[in-house]
C-alpha cells in the first residue's frame, strides 16, 4: 500500500515548525474548537496534513487596495 502524502500524519510539534508558530498555539486551538481537525489516540495528538494545509488556505488574506486600482510604489 503505497502512503497518500496528503494523509500524512504529523503531531503539534511538526505543525508549530513548519508554520513558525509555538505548540502551545495549536493547542489553544483545539481546545477552543478553533483549529484543524485532528485525531487523538490517548495523549497523542495527529494532524492529517492535508486538514493542516485546508486550514491554513482559509485563512489566507489577499491584499486590497483602495479604488481597485494597481499600487504604484
């Protein structure tokens, strides 16, 4: 059985790494019901990859800017 990369399994540590924030944000979002779906196995905590990447693009801002027009610099 080949591994689905977007299945990936990765704890709160590998999830705080690779979005340079602290563990301790991600588990202030689980416990506000805030954060992606995750999978517990007793005191282990999984986050699916693909769950983490799903959260992350909806909390994509794009920029605006006034009069909808292009920004000269």
């Amino acid at each position: 059985m080949l591994i689905n990369p977007e299945n990936t399994l990765i704890d709160t540590n590998a999830v705080a790494t690779l979005t340079k924030t602290s563990k301790s944000f991600w588990e202030r979002l689980r416990r506000e019901g805030l954060g992606p779906a995750y999978i517990r196995m007793g005191r282990i905590v999984l986050y699916r990859m693909s769950d983490v990447e799903e959260f992350l693009a909806a909390h994509v801002v794009e920029p605006v800017t006034k009069g909808g027009g292009d920004v000269d610099w």
